[in-house]
C-alpha cells in the first residue's frame, strides 16, 4: 500500500509511520492548520468584543434596563458569552467578559457590570 504525503499528495518513502515527503510539506500542512483554527478562534473573538462593546456603551453607570430590540438593532449576538452566572434566586444572568445582561419577563434586558475585584479574582 502506497503512502501519500498529507500536503502534496505524492508518495512518500521511508518509515512506515511517515505522512510528509519533506520538511517543507509538514511545515505548509502544520501552518495551513493552524490558520484554519486561527480563524474561527478570531471570528468569535471579535464577536465578543463586539458584545462586550455594545453592552458597554449602554451601561456606563453600573445598571441599567433596555430593551432587547435596542441590543440587537446595535448588532449585539445573543448566541456568544462568555459564561453563565446563576443567583441563588434561580435567575440566570449571562455575561459577556465583565458585563452582564438578565432577560426579564417583558421585551426588557437589564444589563450589569460585575465588580472588578470580583471580575479579577
């Protein structure tokens, strides 16, 4: 059975557990890998930040309710967080980095930002 490079797809000669014909195609096949994964960690990453920003911008004084129409019209995307925080009231508040946001019974979302000496601990 004949063993093809994993980059160029030639054969490759050799060891047995051998996968490139050379050290230019295990660095083009390992590079070309990385960016792959590069790419998506910065996709979301950069939605994230677009999050946080949004969050940000209406929140400058610690707390505050807005409506969740408001967030979306300024490109805010409720599918990416960072984590879960849940009270001992059972209300469950989603945080993007330091800020927060609680969707309440109506169309409403009251957004909070977590204090830094617990944010950094």
């Amino acid at each position: 059975m004949e063993r093809l490079c994993l980059d160029c797809g030639t054969a490759v000669k050799g060891r047995t557990d051998k996968k490139f014909c050379d050290d230019s195609c295990r660095n083009n096949y390992n590079n070309r890998i990385k960016t792959e994964d590069g790419l998506v960690i910065r996709r979301v990453n950069s939605i994230l930040k677009k999050n946080r920003g949004i969050l940000a911008q209406f929140n400058p004084n610690g707390k505050v309710k807005i409506s969740r129409k408001k967030l979306i019209s300024a490109g805010f995307n409720f599918d990416y967080h960072t984590y879960y925080y849940e009270t001992q009231n059972g209300n469950c508040y989603v945080f993007c980095y330091e800020y927060g946001y609680l969707v309440l019974n109506d169309d409403r979302v009251l957004v909070v930002k977590r204090e830094e000496k617990l944010w950094l601990s």
